[in-house]
C-alpha cells in the first residue's frame, strides 16, 4: 500500500503533501523533525490521508491534490475542520 497525506502546520497553517509506503514511520518522522522540508513548521497534524495499491497511482495522486485544482479540492474538503 501506498499512502498520500497532508499535514497542516500549526505553526503557518499551510498544508504539505507527501507520499510513503509506511504512514506511520514517515508521520513519526515529519513529527520529531527529520524530515527537512518540514522541521522548521513544526508542531504538524496530519489532516488527511489516502492509500493506493499501486505506487504510480499514489504519485499521480500526490502531484494533482499539489496542483491548483489538488489544493481547492483538499480545502474544499476540509472545510469544516479549517472552519473551526
């Protein structure tokens, strides 16, 4: 299984978008700051995530919710929970 997410940082409040084939592992990672694209937005909650059997799938997946219509479609989505 392959898994895209997005983390919210609570810090800026602006999204990140990855994909792993080990969630857990890779949020664990984001959260004790190993991951340097993220360490200095720390603290991070992850706010939404999908699984994919395929890996090319999770790509795909990963480089559209990173475009334009990826980014309306997450708020759009998530907009109770950024509401509160």
């Amino acid at each position: 299984m392959y898994y895209v997410y997005i983390l919210i940082s609570e810090k800026d409040n602006m999204f990140y978008t990855g994909y792993t084939s080990d969630l857990e592992n890779r949020i664990e990672e984001h959260l004790k700051g190993k991951v340097n694209s993220t360490r200095h937005r720390l603290p991070l909650k992850l706010v939404y995530y999908e699984c994919s059997i395929n890996q090319d799938d999770a790509l795909h997946r990963e480089k559209y919710l990173k475009s334009t219509y990826g980014k309306r479609y997450i708020k759009n989505r998530l907009k109770h929970f950024l509401n509160e």
